[in-house]
C-alpha cells in the first residue's frame, strides 16, 4: 500500500485535518493518478456532515479528480505515465447488468462505487480527491483533451456531466427553450452547456442580484422566482426545466411553466422530501424526472464537448487548509461559481 497525504474529517462536526491515507498497489488494469486539483461539491458537505446517511469517518470527500498518470498496472492499455485525466463520482461498477452494459454505469442494477463514502470490491472504505494521489480501474479514467486547463476541468467531472446529461437526454438544441433553476456550481454549467448546445436559456432565480452574471454566461433571459408575476408571465414556456437546488422548492409553481411534453428534472439532492400535485402532470401531459451525472462514455464526450465549445467552469483555487471557509461560503452563496483545491497545498 502507498500512504499518501489527505485532508479529512473525524465527525459529521469536524473541522477538516491533516492525515495520511492508503492507497492499494496497483492491480493489472489500475491506474494510479497523482491529484493536482480537486473541485468541492455540495455532495461533498453533505456526505462530511453525515446529512444523507450514516458516514464512517474519517472520510475524505472529493469527486471532481484532475490530475496526471505517473503508473499504470501491467494491462492497462487505455493511458500511459504522464496523461491528463479525471476522475468523476464512480470508481466502478458490476459491468455486467444491462444498464453497465449499455454504458450507463451511474444507474448500474449491482449499485456503482462511489469515488468515496462507499466500500469497494476490496472491502476497502472509499477515499476521494482531497488528496495527493488516487488508484482507480483504468474504465473508469477520463481522458482530459489539452484544450482544457487542469483546475478547471476538476469541476466538469461532476457539476459539467450532472448538467450535461439531462440536457443530452432530453433534447436540448435549436428550437428548444430550457429554464435553469439556480445559478450556482451546477446552474452556471447548465446555462453555458445549453447555450453550446443551441437553445435559449434563461436563469430562474430567487433574486436578480447574479443577473448580470447569468446573460454573460450565455442565459436570453432571467427571472425572480420571489416576484409571483413570474410563474405568471412565464406560464407554460418552457421544454426542460433544468433543477439545479439542493432545497425544498415548489414543484407545481414550476411545473406550471412548462409546455406540452415538457419536462422538469432535478439534479439537485436536497435533504427534505418534495411533493407535488399529480394533476400538474396530467394537464399538460408533463414530466417530473431525475437525472444522476452520466456514464463514462458520455462524461468523456461532455469533456470532448466542452473543449471543442470552450466551456470552463467559472472557478476559485483554495488552498487546503481554505476548504472548511469554503463550505461556509458554499453555503451562503458566496462562490462565483465553483471552488478548487490546489492540492500541491496539501
């Protein structure tokens, strides 16, 4: 095993802290990866703080992996020592059922493995990016094109494909009209990958103060969802309706506005259940959906996307002993739009 350095927490109250974590030798078809950038997801304090389940500490979050190969196991065929890659929200999966099969991992029947706060095939509890150096299966890297830079890459491996999938899914193009609730680490994404895939945008909101933010970004048009002549005006609008919020948002006010076959999907994971009218689906013969970030056929095509478009997330480098005030700042929407760990400050 490699000892490599870390940054975790003890408790869901822990602050983060130095520490030390194994990493296995690398088996035929591993690859071991030297992490210079981690992104921080709200995923990441959820899971820190044990909101979603009962964690086993310590835990070292991180699923937006960017670094460099410097080993590979005596099989691998897909990298070599020096290559650019990532790592997303999977580490692996059973390969075998018919959603593997069909290259989407992420809704894998056996259940995936996730980058961390999860245990493996080893039986190993998984550890994630804040740190200096990860081991994955070589079917579960993506290749980083040159086109973008390493720091902001990290963020694409979940905020890009987590927008990126339901956009695909769903249609998103020329002649569609997307509505994006939220404009933060996802939202920001949503609006500049469904601007690159040709349809109109526009930013749903609880207030104009990030208005100017949204049309730089590729958004026609945005809204106040705390203004009730909204949900008027916009009555019945829209294709997609992209969530993007981790909180308990009015379902029916948002289903309202979408068109004929329209479709709401969810991306966002807030802790509370929601709950809506089902005649606000039959009037209008209307879809409320979710969508959990991709497989990695089509997170490597929303980084070869990306590149071809010039998409980046918009970002701030932390440092590590930074992270716990970025969370706060998560939290209070103090982010423009998306923060990474500069890991060579481990």
């Amino acid at each position: 095993m490699k000892n490599v350095k870390a940054r975790a927490v003890f408790s869901p109250e822990s602050s983060f802290q130095a520490t030390t974590i194994n990493r296995r030798e690398l088996h035929p078809h591993d690859v071991l990866i030297e992490i210079k950038y981690s992104g921080i997801c709200h995923s990441d304090i959820h899971h820190a703080r044990s909101e979603w389940k009962d964690e086993h500490y310590p835990l070292v979050p991180g699923h937006e992996i960017a670094g460099f190969v410097v080993q590979v196991g005596s099989e691998v065929t897909k990298f070599k020592v020096g290559d650019r890659v990532g790592v997303g929200c999977m580490i692996d999966s059973c390969g075998e059922c018919e959603n593997c099969r069909k290259g989407e991992e992420q809704y894998c029947l056996k259940g995936n493995t996730l980058t961390y706060a999860d245990v493996d095939k080893y039986g190993e509890h998984t550890q994630g990016g804040y740190s200096t150096h990860i081991v994955v299966t070589e079917d579960f890297v993506l290749r980083i094109p040159d086109g973008i830079e390493l720091d902001a890459a990290a963020p694409l491996l979940c905020a890009g494909i987590t927008t990126y999938s339901p956009l695909n899914h769903w249609g998103a193009g020329p002649g569609k009209k997307v509505a994006v609730v939220g404009l933060g680490g996802l939202g920001h994404m949503a609006v500049k990958i469904a601007n690159a895939m040709g349809a109109e945008v526009t930013v749903l909101s609880q207030s104009l103060r990030k208005k100017d933010d949204g049309l730089q970004l590729g958004a026609s048009y945005y809204y106040a969802t705390s203004d009730p002549k909204t949900f008027e005006d916009l009555a019945g609008s829209f294709d997609i309706i992209i969530n993007t919020v981790s909180a308990n948002i009015k379902v029916d006010a948002y289903l309202s506005l979408l068109k004929l076959d329209g479709a709401l999907i969810n991306v966002g994971a807030p802790v509370e259940p929601l709950s809506f009218n089902v005649f606000s689906l039959l009037s209008q013969r209307r879809s409320f959906s979710g969508s959990m970030i991709g497989g990695i056929r089509e997170t490597q095509e929303m980084l070869d996307f990306c590149a071809e478009h010039h998409i980046a997330p918009e970002i701030e480098v932390v440092s590590a002993d930074q992270i716990d005030e970025a969370y706060e700042r998560v939290l209070a929407s103090d982010v423009r739009y998306r923060f990474v760990i500069d890991i060579s400050t481990m």
